[in-house]
C-alpha cells in the first residue's frame, strides 16, 4: 500500500507516517525545502517538495497519482490574520482535493483532519457528535469547518473521511508543553472550570489508520477521544502527578484573554497564546462523543489519561524540553 502524507513533519502527522511505515505502508511525505525533518528522516519516506500556499500543484500534478491513501495532516493552527487560517485550511485543501480528484484514480481514500473547534464547544447540553450542528467560534474552527466543506464539495469524485480530533497531546506536542511548562515551575493557570475531550496521539493515529481502511469510513465524519471527559483541573492534577510538583493554582479572570492574546502574539506569532486561540479558550465545554467511532469502526483508546501524561512528560524530560 502507498500512502502520502502532509504535515507529516509535524506534532500528528510525524506520529501517523511512524505508524504507517510500522504497518508496512510505502510511505511519501508532501514537506517544504526547508523543512525541518528530524522526526520522519529516519523512515526513509519518499519525498514531495512543496508548500500547498504557494506551489503550483497543478504543475505536479502527476506526483499525486498512485496512492491507495492521501492523509491530508498540514494545516495552520495559528495564525495572525484571520485570511492566512483560510487561505491554509480551506483553499489548500480544495486545490489538493481539485488535483487528486483529476489524477489519483484508485485512490481509496482521503482522509481530512480537522478539528473539534471546527464543530465548535457545547452550546446546552453536550457533548457535541456527528449529528450535532456547527457551530465553531474562532477563526482557526471556521476555517477547518470550510476545509470540511471543501471535502464534501467532492463527494463522488473523492472516497473521503473527515476526522475531528479533540485536544491531543503526547511526545513532540508543543501546544501542551506550555502547560506542562508553567506547572513545572509551580503554577497552574486557572480561569474557573472548563471540561475537555482528550487524546493521546498514538491512540489518535490508530484511529485515522482505522477509519481509513474500513469501508464504513467511507464518506463519513468521526470524532477520536477518550470517551471519559476530563476538567482543567483533572488535567493539571496529572501533569503535577507527573512531575512530581505541587502546582499553585493562578486565576486569571476571562475578561483579560483578549489583553494576553496580543501580548502573546507580540512575543510568539506561533505560540497557543493568541487571540484567536483564546477565543476557544474562552468557552467552558469542548467535549465530544465517540460513540460512532466505536460502534462503526470498534474504535477505542487504549492509553489512559494518566499514562498518556506520564509518558509525555519523561519525552519532555528527556529530550530537555523541560
């Protein structure tokens, strides 16, 4: 089987080209020339030079036939301008899903991450499924709701499967880190109780892999979580745990995230500090249901929070991220 993968060198997409050379997939990485490979050189994966932003795809067109899979990975999470979150996630993934559809006969499937802000938090009562209406509230979720458009839009002309993850972390995850930054240092932010849907990245990977070789993944949504849903306090009691810290729980008043998301673009444009990220971060329910998954695709986690956490803190520890 071959299998081509964007985003493949970064937090997810790293993971799931790991997993799929380990099922014995040939594996072919879309990456920019001056991409940072340390994560996939190892695999030996053939390579398509090229960022979806700006190259002429069309142009190299026939470097996309003779996949069995497409995992389209890349996209922006963060982003200064609002039109750079479309740009990335919603006409990217048109103009891909325009070329394979003309050239990648056989291809059984394309399978799109999005994302659980592209379904929105729980407005009522939750938590949100495949059957609940969008309702994304920040720039990054609309513009993965797009994406999402972009592949229904080829229904019939593309065998396709649409994946929202919720909060996912694990080894080389940069997003959690500053969380489990922060409480290695003693302090946990807190902003009044918020319940999260979470996932570890292998048990995430193990999910797309499924629901792309199972017919009944075909043209479908799934959300991938744990089906337990956690607090922010569950969450920083494990990351303390992990650490071996005790954590002094730091309030900081919602009223002040549009103040420290300008701050934080001022200091990192690609930091999770930013305005429209807490924008998301301002709603108190991201949880979602995997019921479907597991009854359609017997999809279930196999690692639990805790381990997850622990795990994802020695890699930190011993890679000096911490």
């Amino acid at each position: 089987m071959k299998a081509l993968v964007t985003g493949a060198t970064g937090f997810i997409g790293s993971h799931l080209a790991e997993a799929l050379v380990k099922k014995g997939y040939a594996l072919t990485c879309l990456v920019r020339k001056n991409s940072d490979l340390g994560w996939i050189e190892r695999l030996n994966p053939e390579y398509i030079y090229g960022d979806l932003m700006d190259m002429d795809i069309e142009s190299c067109a026939d470097r996309f036939r003779g996949f069995d899979y497409i995992f389209h990975v890349a996209g922006l999470t963060k982003a200064v301008n609002e039109a750079d979150f479309y740009a990335a996630n919603a006409g990217c993934t048109a103009r891909l899903l325009k070329v394979v559809a003309d050239n990648a006969a056989g291809l059984r499937r394309f399978v799109y991450i999005s994302s659980l802000a592209a379904a929105g938090p729980v407005f009522g009562d939750g938590p949100v499924d495949e059957n609940s209406p969008p309702r994304p509230v920040s720039a990054y979720g609309k513009s993965k709701r797009k994406g999402e458009e972009a592949v229904k839009d080829f229904t019939g002309r593309v065998p396709s499967t649409i994946i929202r993850p919720p909060a996912v972390f694990g080894p080389r995850d940069k997003d959690f880190l500053v969380m489990f930054k922060m409480i290695s240092r003693g302090a946990f932010p807190y902003w009044g109780k918020s319940l999260y849907s979470m996932l570890y990245v292998d048990d995430l990977v193990r999910g797309i892999i499924l629901a792309a070789e199972s017919d009944r993944g075909e043209g479908r949504l799934f959300f991938l979580s744990y089906p337990a849903v956690f607090s922010n306090e569950d969450i920083a009691g494990e990351i303390s745990d992990a650490l071996g810290v005790k954590a002094v729980r730091i309030r900081i008043p919602r009223l002040l995230f549009p103040v420290l998301g300008f701050i934080g673009q001022k200091f990192d444009k690609k930091g999770i500090i930013n305005r429209d990220r807490l924008i998301d971060f301002g709603y108190t329910n991201w949880t979602c249901s995997t019921r479907l998954a597991e009854s359609e695709l017997g999809f279930m986690a196999k690692t639990s929070l805790r381990e997850g956490i622990k795990w994802t803190a020695d890699w930190y520890k011993t890679h000096q991220w911490i």
